[in-house]
C-alpha cells in the first residue's frame, strides 16, 4: 500500500522553482506539510503565493554546511527529503571556469552531501530522500560535461546511501530536458524554438513539464518497494 502524504513532513530542496515548486505543490495538495528551501526569498515568497497547503519558506544556501546544520535543527523531524538544487552551466569543457564548476558541485554534489548528514538522523524509517540527477549522465551531449559528472555523482550515492541508510528509501529521479525556469539563460527569443526543436527529436514529441517529474518525485516518496534505484522520467531520451 502506498505510504499516504497527509500531514507528513516534506522538505523540498529547490522547492522556490521548476521541479522542485511542483513537488512542493503536489505535496501539499496531499496534505503534507511542506518546507520549501532556496537561497532567494523573494522567490519563495513568490512561489508560496501558488502553493495552496501549508508550506513554511526557509532562505538557505545549501553550499554552507552551517546553514545546512541550522535548517535541520530548526524543522526537527521529517518524513521526505527532496533535493532539486542546482547551479547547472553548460560550456565547451574548454571553456569552463573553475568559478562555473565549483558553483555545480558546491550546490550539486557538496549541498546534497550537508543535506543528507544533518537529516538522515531525523528522518523516519518508512521516509525516503530524492536525490535529483539528469540524463546528461546517460545521453552525452557537448558542453554538459561537468553537468554529466555531477548528475552521474548523484546516482552513486543514492544507491550507496539506500544500504547505508536502509530502511530509510534512497533514489535518484533522472530527468530528461523540462522546461523550466533553469532553461531562462536561452535568448527569450529562441527559448520556444529551441524546447520545440528538443522536444521533437523524443519519441513523446515534446520536453518534460515540471508536473511530470513531480508526478515521479511523489512515487518515490510513496512507493515503499522502491529503493536504490534510478527513475528515468525523460520523454524515451534513453530508448
Ligand atoms: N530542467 C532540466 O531540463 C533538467 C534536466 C535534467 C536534470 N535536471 C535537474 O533537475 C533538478 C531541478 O532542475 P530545475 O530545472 O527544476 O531547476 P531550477 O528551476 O533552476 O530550480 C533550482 C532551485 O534550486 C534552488 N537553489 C539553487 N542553488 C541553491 C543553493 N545553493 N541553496 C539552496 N537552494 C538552491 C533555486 O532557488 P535559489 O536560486 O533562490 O537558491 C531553485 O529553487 C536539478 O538538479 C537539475 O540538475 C534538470
């Protein structure tokens, strides 16, 4: 039987955009109780305004593991970690700067890494963590190297962490390309060309939305046979 959501405790990493504010919405339209995280409190309270549910904002920047440490200590014990966050930058490997690649894996690799330290204590034993990966780290693509790797990173800790941290549920949801507000770099005038010109070359026909993935974030969270896994939710990129 699916693990039910209502009045649960969910804390969504990412939780002020894209995928992450999906997850959020759809979590607390089941009745959880949802924490919201991202460094932007302008863009929480933005993305609060769309939640209908209870969601409490938390400004935090995931790279410092302090604020990491107050966070957990400040929301005590939770059912579900979720964790969306990232920096992506997608340059030649040539042309990437150190600067690019430790913001990547200071939000990707090392926020997930504090994140897991200071909840994994407090999580229940039938609660789970979401790890965020892609599928860069499956279909290469120029320019998505240092993306690849981090994506790739995320998928071998989830399932070293769904050993170590059993009975808690450890799995990496991998996204195909979805339109969201990760995409705004694109020039405004080609975004839509380009998302159209993606999505055609997948067997579905179009990019992923934000509800899809969250559609598979709440199966994660719910479905108490699945761990160590990685769920591929990418509109058949990897058919
Ligand atoms: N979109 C795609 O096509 C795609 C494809 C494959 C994989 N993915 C993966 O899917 C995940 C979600 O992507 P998305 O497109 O939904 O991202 P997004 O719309 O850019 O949202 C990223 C979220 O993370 C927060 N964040 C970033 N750095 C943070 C930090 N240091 N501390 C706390 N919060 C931080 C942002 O808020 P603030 O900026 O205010 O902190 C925002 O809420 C990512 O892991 C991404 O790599 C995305």
């Amino acid at each position: 039987m699916a693990i039910a959501l209502k009045g649960r405790t969910v804390v969504v990493v990412g939780g002020s955009s894209g995928m992450g504010l999906a997850v959020a919405r759809k979590a607390a339209a089941e009745g959880a109780l949802v924490h919201a995280v991202g460094r932007s409190g302008d863009r929480l309270l933005a993305a609060k305004a769309t939640i209908a549910g209870e969601v409490t904002l938390h400004e935090v920047d995931i790279c410092h593991e302090a604020e990491v440490a107050a966070l957990a200590v400040n929301i005590g014990p939770i059912d579900h970690l979720i964790i969306t966050a990232a920096n992506n930058v997608f340059k030649p490997f040539v042309d990437i700067t150190t600067s690019d690649i430790e913001a990547m894996l200071w939000t990707k690799l090392w926020g997930a890494v504090h994140l897991v330290r200071h909840f994994a204590s407090r999580l229940a034993a039938d609660g789970s963590i979401t790890l965020f990966g892609g599928v860069a780290a499956h279909r290469a693509s120029p320019g998505a190297s240092i993306v690849a790797a981090l994506n790739a990173s995320m998928e071998g800790l989830s399932r070293t962490l769904a050993l170590e941290l059993a009975p808690i549920r450890v799995n990496t949801l991998a996204p195909g390309v979805v339109d969201t507000p990760a995409w705004d770099f694109l020039p405004k005038a080609d975004r839509s060309h380009t998302m159209a010109i993606m999505g055609s070359s997948l067997p579905v026909g179009r990019v992923g939305r934000s509800d899809d993935l969250a559609d598979a974030a709440l199966f994660l969270m719910t479905n108490g046979f699945t761990t160590g896994t990685v769920l591929h939710v990418d509109g058949g990129a990897n058919a």
